[in-house]
C-alpha cells in the first residue's frame, strides 16, 4: 500500500491485496505444510533468498515454523505501520525481545539498556542473557551522554530501551540515545509496545530496530499472544564489529551482507533464530492480532484520552497522593511527550494512594468495572500492583530503578465510555 495514506488506512487495509475472486480479508492457513510436485520445487523454496519469506526462492511456503501466508500479512501490514524493510512475527513480546538481542550479541559481548524496563525484560536481561554470557549494563534513562558512553566496552554490541516504559512511563529520550548508539556505531533497539506505530514511529529518530509484543495494543482484546521485530534497514552490518554479518555463518553458510543487503539482520534472524529456535506464531493468532490492528488507529486515541481524563481525575482526588502520567502537563515527562508521541500518551497511568499499599488493595478490590488483571493495552480496563507481581523478583533497590515503588498502582485504561470509568474508581475510592 501506498505510502501516502495515513497510517488508519494503512490499518485497516494494508500488509494484504486480494487479486480478482480473492477472499477479500486474508484467510487463515492453519496448515503445517505445503504440497508440490516435484523435489526441485522445494529445493527452489527451501534455496536461502532475500524474499520476505526469506526461505523462498520462487514463491511459496516450506513450513509454517518458518513462514506461513497469514502471518506474513500480519508482517506485512507491520512494516507498512512502522516502516522498515522486514518484519518477523513470533510467538510472543519475550521471543521477539530475545531474538532481536541474540541476533546480533554472542558470548563475550555486552549490551546496554535502561533500567526502568518491563519486569520480566529487566529479569531476562538480569539473569538469563547472562547466562548466554553476554553482560548486560544497566542505565539510568536520566543519565548524560557522557555517562552512558562510560558504561560502554569495546565488546558493546547494542543499546535497548522502551518508548514508553512500563510502569515507570518515562518517555525515551531518543535524541540522546540514538546518538550514543552512533558514536559507539552500535544498533539502536526500541520496544514500542506501550506506545505502537500509532503514536510514533522510532525509526523517525534514529531507532534501528524495533520490537513490540503484540499481545498487548495490537491485539487489543486479551486473546492472542504474540511479538513482532521490525528491521529498519538503516544499520551498517558491515562496519567490523558484526563478523556474524561479514563471514559465512550459519546452518547455512552465508554472508549475510551480501546476501540480504538492507535486510541483513532480518534475513539472519529468520533464517537462524526463527528456523532453529522455532518461536513462531500460531496462523490464528497472527489472523486474530492482523484483526486487531484494524482499529488500532481507534483504539489508541480513545485509550489516550481515558486515560489522560481519569490521570486528571485522580490528581484532583483528596485520597490520592500523586499521578503519573506523560501527558499531563505537570507530569516530568510532559515535555518528552509533546517531542516524540503523537497527541497521545497510550492507556497507562500509575498512582498512589495516602495509606499506602493496605488503601491501595481497599480501591483495587472495590473497583467494579475494572478488573485486577497482569496484563495490559485491551479493550477493558485493569489494575495491578506491580511490586508484587509484574516486578516480584526483582529485589526493592531494582524496583525503584525501574520506577516501581511499594504503593505504586498501574492503570491499563480501556476503552469504555470514561464517566463509566471516572465513577468506578469514585466509589472504590469512598471505600478507602
């Protein structure tokens, strides 16, 4: 689909072009694998190209581990949200964040993120990627330039942040970033999840791969897992200090470079991780989340605005102690906001309640229309508390490094009418 339509046509209708007598949306192929006719026509398939397939020479489908028609529509219809040249659908958030870092960082290697990140990326990168021995340093997402360049070795292979981080909600400061990752000639990674393609698009400011689970915004309605992997193509693997890229390597052998071009990185990631590892979607998932995307463009400007209205509604509130939220204008991060997002903050809000813990579990389990619930960015709204479940193994000091303190409340806002919402929370609040 043409660039030139906005990104809510882009939703609705790209990533799939029915030809004449077409089914009109694109169909769930819920097979394994694909029939034909002769050896040499899987040999062709199975030929290592540049194709969005990237197993696929001629035009086709070997097994579905590695492509499959519906969840290429759902890959397609990334790229023309997000841009890029390829994206790679997985089977969940966690996959597509452990593909995009050990696509490009080995044993020996170290990688620097922030620290306020989701509480099972901060476990990940604390205690398993570890273990892969590749070192993970972590950074205050207020530190200087000069500070983050410290934290940096010459085995640095990549920095990682999140838009949007969740439940810290401070804004990335991309501009500072991008440019640490340039002059250590590293790839920029961003987790857009919170805030989706519909509110900004990092490519734009300097991001070099993008990451989202899916189940989240994009799905939109609480029934399919899944993660995506955006490759912006603006990276130079061939710059020495990515001989994965350089060298033949691989079960197949190739020089990636040559081979892939722009599409280097993805080209490595499908046809290594994503053939070997094997986290690939399910067809009727990536048909359910390609759904869902229909309406993200809706979605995402109501979630904005409950959730801004209810953020000012509890600022008010004499039983409340303090709100964040990035687009109030109070909020520290108001100024981020206005910078990089899209008119909108996403739906999450964070807030504490005078009393502490004990008041905020007396609101939690009065509430009515919202519901206690891990899980965010649907239609419906929830609340959680993060200390003691998203963050749980994270020990108080990393907890506030990523934002979570003992009384926080996190608000994932859906989309019901907000005086609806405004006056559940009123009448859990007369209870506290």
């Amino acid at each position: 689909m043409s660039e030139k339509f906005k990104i809510g046509t882009r939703a609705v209708q790209g990533g799939y072009s029915p030809k004449s007598g077409d089914p009109r949306v694109a169909s769930i192929v819920q097979s394994t694998s694909y029939k034909y006719d002769t050896f040499d026509e899987v040999a062709n398939v199975a030929a290592v190209s540049a194709d969005v397939t990237a197993l696929n020479k001629q035009g086709g489908y070997l097994y579905t581990r590695v492509g499959n028609p519906t969840v290429t529509a759902l890959e397609k219809k990334y790229v023309e949200l997000q841009g890029g040249v390829e994206a790679i659908a997985t089977a969940s958030g966690q996959s597509a964040v452990v593909y995009s870092i050990i696509n490009i960082a080995n044993s020996g290697d170290q990688i620097i993120a922030n620290s306020n990140l989701y509480g099972g990326t901060y476990n990940l990168f604390n205690t398993i990627i570890p273990k892969l021995g590749i070192n993970v340093s972590f950074v205050d997402p207020t530190a200087s330039e000069e500070e983050i360049l410290e934290a940096a070795t010459e085995n640095t292979k990549l920095i990682f942040g999140e838009t949007i981080g969740n439940p810290g909600l401070n804004v990335l400061d991309f501009d500072k970033f991008s440019s640490v990752a340039k002059k250590l000639d590293i790839p920029f990674i961003v987790d857009n999840t919170i805030a989706t393609p519909y509110l900004i698009n990092p490519f734009e400011y300097g991001a070099n791969i993008v990451v989202h689970s899916t189940t989240k915004y994009s799905d939109g309605h609480a029934v399919s897992l899944g993660g995506i992997i955006i490759d912006g193509g603006n990276f130079n693997w061939a710059n020495g200090k990515f001989p994965d890229y350089t060298t033949p390597t691989g079960p197949y052998n190739v020089i990636f470079v040559n081979e892939f071009g722009k599409r280097a990185f993805s080209g490595k990631l499908r046809t290594n991780l994503v053939e070997e590892f094997g986290a690939a979607p399910a067809p009727f998932n990536a048909f359910l989340t390609n759904m869902g995307l229909e309406t993200l463009h809706l979605r995402m400007e109501r979630h904005s605005y409950n959730a801004l209205n209810l953020a000012k509604y509890l600022s008010n509130h004499p039983k409340i102690q303090w709100v964040r939220y990035p687009y109030l204008e109070w909020d520290p991060e108001y100024e981020r906001a206005e910078k990089y997002l899209n008119g909108g903050a996403s739906g999450i809000l964070t807030f504490g309640v005078k009393g502490g813990i004990e008041a905020a579990k007396t609101l939690g389990e009065n509430l009515k229309l919202a519901s206690i619930v891990v899980n965010l960015g649907d239609v419906r709204t929830y609340v959680i508390h993060p200390a003691s479940t998203t963050h749980l193994a994270l020990s108080e000091e990393q907890q506030r490094e990523a934002g979570v303190t003992p009384e926080l409340i996190r608000v994932s806002v859906g989309i019901e009418d907000i005086e609806d919402i405004i006056a559940d929370f009123q009448q859990a609040l007369d209870r506290v």
